[in-house]
DNA sequence: GCAACTGGTTGCATAATGCAACTGGCTTTT
DNA sequence: AAAAGCCAGTTGCATTATGCAACCAGTTGC
C-alpha cells in the first residue's frame, strides 16, 4: 500500500490539497455524512453506504489516521469497535454541509430527509456561507485575492486594522432589516 | 469510458452523492480554485497544477459536461480555448474555502499566499460558516436532524414558522459584543 | 510552406476500487 | 467447554481510474 502519489502540489500556498489529501478521495465524506448522522460502526457504514467492505476498512483506518475519526473498542462488547467523529472532524461539517447544499441546489430532484435543522427553532438551516470577519455575508463579488504583504491596504491607500472576529455561539445576523421586499 | 461506476448510492436522499458525482474526483477541487485564482487555459492549470494531460482534459471536460465551468474558443486566437467558471460553479465557493480553512487549520506550517481579503476592507475573510435562517452561526451542537414532517416543531410544542432567510449581501453580524474577553 | 503553439488523443504502466471468500477475536448458545 | 454466530478486517482476483510519454490536428506567425 505504498504513499507513492504525489502530493497534490503542496507548494500550492493554500490548504486545499492537504485538505484533499484525506478528504478527496471517494467515500470520505459519504462516512463523514454517515459519522455525523450517528452511525459509529463498521456493519452500519457497510449496509448503509454500500461501500466495498476492503475500501470501508481502509478509508475508516485513513479517516483515523488523520484524527478525523476516533476508534476504540466498546466496553460492553469488545468485537465492537466505535469510530467517532472528533473535533477536527466536526470541522469539517461546514465543507460538508456546503457540498451538499450544492448538490441539493442543482441536484433534480433530491428531497432531502431527514432534514438538517437549527435546533433552536427546528428550522432548516440556511446556506453555509463566506463571511467577512465582521459577519457580512460575502458573494464572489466582494472577494479579492491580495499579497500577504499587502492584507488591510485598501485601494484608497487607509490601512483597515483587523477587529475581533465572529466566532460560533455569536447571535450573528442583521443590523437592519433583510432581504425579503 | 464507461460510466459504469456505481453512482455513489443517490438513494441516500441527500445532494452529497450528487455533489460528489463531479466534485468527489481528484483534482476537481484543485482545478475549480486554480479556475477561481484567475486561471482559464489548458496549458496554464498543466503548469500550475502539474496534472496530467489527459486527466486534465478529462477532468475539463467533465466539468464543462456538468456545467461548472463554460468553454469557447477565443475569438483572437481560435486555438486557445478559454474556461471560465459558470454560476454554478461560483456557487461551489463556500465549498472549496470551506475545505481550504480546514486544510490550514490543520496542516502544519501552511501560509496562503496570496490571501483571500473581503473586497471591502481587503482584510482577510472570516470562517465559512453554517448559518440559521436569521443568520446565527451555528456550531454541531446547534444542529439536529428532523423528519420532514417534524421540521418547525419545538420540543415545547409550539411551531416555528420560516422567515426571510438571509442572503449574500446582508449585513450579517451581531447585535451584541462578541467574543474577544 | 514550415516551425511553433494549443488542446487534445493514444498506448502502456501503475494505483485505486470493487466483489467474494476467508480469517481471527470475541460472545452467545447449548 | 464445544459449537455456532457476530464483528471487523484481510486476501485474491477483476475492473476502473490515474499518470507518463509520445503522437496528432487545427491555428498562427514568419
């Protein structure tokens, strides 16, 4: 099982092909999906996905390898192994959730159950989206790709100077009234 | 080039297996940023990426097939044959910044350059992030997976109903101080 | 016309994936 | 304590995807 395929260009300056060196291949994230929808064992992922039962064992032991899924054999039945999603795998529920947003969007006619909610008001949820780091909601418009040595200078030559940023748990939204009308 | 593969159990009524379809092969994700970077020849993702040829032209060609980028030969040099992403393509962005954060997050000594900035303040951007519909952010504890039938009803009883959804351009953050101390 | 450029394609090697059958540890049944 | 069954994983073999190098066709510049 040699590690003889190149690298995905790391050189690339950006996270993207570390990224997709666990979470690119086939099936990950069909058992990252899988993980977070409460399945955590070898059985359930095989009758539930329909993945061969050798790619299974080897994307769970990848998936493992990088910290993304825990293991370890239950207490009350030690056959049993429980693989479960760690933090750095939830982390990854935002590129999850936002593939799948895609998919549903141009994807025919998928319906989608269960569905994915707020727990607060059992709502769906919205679209995972960019922000800035004030919580603006950001199109490919309002995107800019600059120089390191040139982040916060803007084009009328004032220096921006970062602000706390918006993190989980913030009450995010609307200084105004939004959208609708 | 049979399409014989099995296509990812699309039964599971979500658009992931959908959104893998495309999205799930190698060097689809490298190409769609490289494309997004301001990339739109063959010879410049074969540079850039160091892809092989006939992958590249595979994988092109399976991305213009699904609509994600556009394709037409330029009008002042009728060999060159320009890409360019589609609006469906555009809309893989949260996706593809949504993976790269993660990579960076967990990749070691990964310093991305150039950064990507909000147009605006040309600071760099925040975390993508899965929103309510009013725009809260949302963690994995705030999630919760419902029945269709069930989606709006409150563990209290009561119903919630849907109000207008947030969208790019809103003003998304905070109505209290965030964070920080 | 001829060389060079651009975007492919083809042939062949290697790696990943899939299927079916088998193993090895553990648990339950008898 | 055998026997049978379950759970996770491995092995052998076929198919599909990927990578490398060489070749091809339409354009362009000279």
């Amino acid at each position: 099982m040699g590690e003889i395929r190149e690298p995905l260009r790391e050189l690339t300056e950006c996270g993207l092909p570390m990224a997709l060196e666990v979470m690119g291949e086939r099936w990950s994230f069909m058992i990252l999906r899988a993980s977070f929808n409460g399945l955590h064992h070898f059985e359930e992922f095989l009758s539930e996905l329909g993945i061969a039962r050798n790619i299974l064992s080897n994307r769970l032991g990848r998936l493992v390898e990088h910290g993304i899924l825990g293991r370890q054999p239950m207490a009350e039945d030690r056959r049993k192994i429980e693989y479960r999603l760690t933090d750095k795998g939830m982390d990854l529920l935002p590129a999850m959730i936002a593939l799948r947003q895609w998919g549903q969007k141009y994807g025919a006619e998928v319906v989608e159950n269960p569905v994915l909610v707020d727990e607060r008001d059992r709502l769906p949820i919205g679209p995972v989206s960019i922000l800035s780091q004030e919580g603006r909601i950001l199109g490919p418009e309002d995107l800019a790709l600059v120089e390191r040595a040139n982040v916060g200078k803007r084009a009328d030559g004032s220096q921006a100077e970062p602000v706390a940023p918006v993190s989980r748990g913030d009450t995010a939204i609307a200084d105004g009234l939004r959208g609708a009308a």
